[in-house]
C-alpha cells in the first residue's frame, strides 16, 4: 500500500496550509484565546465555502466526494495551527446527518456542532437525553450536539442543554460540562462506532500536526539561534533530538493514513489500525512538543513563545476519543482473554 500523497491530495493539502496560513497565523490564534468566541467566524465561513466540511461526504449528499484520507489532511492542518473552535463534531454531523435540514448549514460553514462521546450510554439510550457530560470542547461555538451513545447517534439543540465552563490546559480549546435534563434528541441512522472510529482517526490526525509543526519549529530555531558562535542546530544534542522528533512524526502519519485508508475501505482490522494510530500520534505529538520546549532553550518556557501552545494541544488531543492508556488496553485484550 502506497502512504504518499498523490498529485490531487497534496494540492488538497497545500490549499488547506495557505488559507490556514493567511487566515489563521499564531497572531490570531492567539487573539482568539481572549474573545468572547472561541473560534473565528471569517475562517469558518471561508471554509464552508471552499467545501473543508464535506471532504469525506459524497457528491450526492452535497459533499466533495473524497474521503476519511482527505479529512485526515485537514485535522493535520488544523494541529499545525492550532485551529480554534469545534472542527471534528462539525466534520462528523457533515457524514453523520445527511439528508436532515441542518445537513446544508452544516456543509455550509453555517452551523456548527460539538461533538460528545458517551460510549457507555451514561445520557440513556431512548429519545430524551439525561445526565451530565464533562470535559466537552467548543459548545459555546456549536448550536448542535451530535451525541455518539453506546450504539445510537443522536442530535440534540444546544439552547435546550445547561453549559457550565470548566477550565483547560490548552487556552485555544474551551471546555464545558454539559447537563442534559430530559431534552429531546433525534435518532440519526448510523452506527455510533463507525463514526467512534472516524472521529480518532481525525483526533490522531491533529496530533500528527502538533508533532511536524513542533519538529519544523526546532528545525527553523536551530538555524537562527546561536551559541559559541555557532547555530544550535549544529549541535549533537539539538541534531539528534530533532532527527528523533522527525522518526515519530512519520512515523505517526504512516500509521494515521494506514488507519484512515483502512476505516474508509472496511478493512477486517480497520479497528486494531485506529487504536495503533491514535497510540503513535497522540504519542509522537506529546513527545514531540516537549522536545520542542527544551530545543527552544529558556525562550520554549515563556508565553510569548509558541512552543507552549503545541505542547498544550497535544495533551488535550491525547484525552480526546480515548486515552493512549485506553487505546493500549484495547490492543493487547484479545491477548489478555486468550
């Protein structure tokens, strides 16, 4: 299996990377952190428009007509810049809700949704959701929830919900707690684990960017630095640190593109693929950003350095769709039972 992108996905990927570039730079990520709105809604419009949402939905359904493979380069897009704002539940209710009035909305940069994992079926499994959910990124942005149950998918009105914040490491991600007090959610055909596996796919996939912007911002660090007269860069310490951040990083994006195709074509192991992809990104990402922080020296530890945000994200994304604790667990069961 070839792990390359072809000529159409990398023209895909570096459209992505420029817009992000211009719309998007550290600037204002950074101005984000302290509005009112934890996302920014020029960047969102310009990517419903340019189709970002429907990359994995079929032409038929108003989508591109790619798929997860070509999702997976816009999470990795939106890992190297940290993108604010509630990017997976949005691309899961674009697969998810096909065929439903807000499906347009959603396509359409118009409608945004949180996403919430309750694979043990803690909000109950009939019409009306109860209970309470922590640790949900981006509601405040979102007007709908998709509700991933143990194995039915629901959607459900934000306005009809209670939404407490909570504090979080990463200041470009939002947190909440959300309570569900008997409110009304529409059942939507489709399988809560598929769309379970689609969104680590995608998870794994942001953190795949954390861990290669983390490597090229060492790299570019390490030629302008100096020290005794010479780049950093030049150093053993710095090399050698940066050539093992550029070995987790591929090798993490090979396992995410092998996972995605995978998913994508049913493959029979397409689930043992997903928990070694999310294992190795999540992994690479973490490890990655704080190689970061010390290649940076005393300037990795301030505020006004990037390097910070990335270490960050990467710990938000290692608890998003299952821990790598979880996800090792779930690899070495079948050897546990036998």
């Amino acid at each position: 299996m070839d792990l390359n992108l072809d000529a159409e996905q990398v023209a895909v990927r570096d459209a992505i990377r420029g817009v992000l570039a211009e719309r998007l730079p550290s600037a204002r990520v950074r101005a984000i952190m302290t509005e009112e709105a934890p996302f920014d809604a020029a960047v969102w419009t310009a990517a419903g428009e340019l189709g970002w949402f429907g990359l994995a939905v079929p032409e038929a359904q108003g989508g591109a007509g790619y798929g997860l493979p070509e999702a997976m380069l816009l999470f990795t897009e939106l890992g190297r810049a940290v993108a604010p704002g509630p990017w997976l539940g949005t691309v899961l209710a674009a697969l998810a809700l096909g065929g439903r009035p807000e499906h347009a909305g959603i396509l359409g940069g118009r409608t945004r949704v949180a996403v919430i994992d309750d694979p043990q079926g803690a909000l109950g499994a009939g019409a009306r959701l109860s209970g309470a959910v922590a640790g949900i990124a981006d509601v405040g942005a979102a007007s709908l929830l998709l509700v991933l149950g143990t194995k039915a998918v629901r959607v459900a009105e934000v306005r009809g919900v209670t939404v407490a914040a909570s504090p979080c490491i990463d200041p470009t991600r939002r947190l909440a707690t959300v309570t569900f007090a008997g409110v009304d959610a529409s059942a939507v055909p489709g399988d809560a684990e598929g769309l379970r596996r689609v969104a680590t796919v995608l998870a794994a996939a942001e953190a795949v960017g954390v861990a290669e912007r983390a490597l090229e911002m060492s790299v570019e660090y390490g030629k302008v630095r100096h020290q005794f007269g010479k780049p950093i860069g030049s150093f053993q310490a710095i090399k050698h640190r940066c050539a093992d951040m550029a070995v987790r990083a591929e090798v993490a994006r090979s396992a995410v593109t092998y996972a995605a195709i995978a998913v994508r074509d049913g493959e029979p192991d397409a689930g043992f693929q997903v928990h070694v992809a999310k294992t190795l990104a999540t992994g690479a990402a973490l490890q990655n950003a704080t190689d970061n922080v010390q290649n940076h020296g005393g300037m990795g530890y301030t505020w006004e350095s990037d390097a910070h945000l990335y270490l960050k994200r990467a710990r938000i994304l290692e608890h998003t769709f299952g821990s790598r604790t979880a996800h090792l667990d779930a690899l070495v069961a079948p050897w546990r039972a036998a």
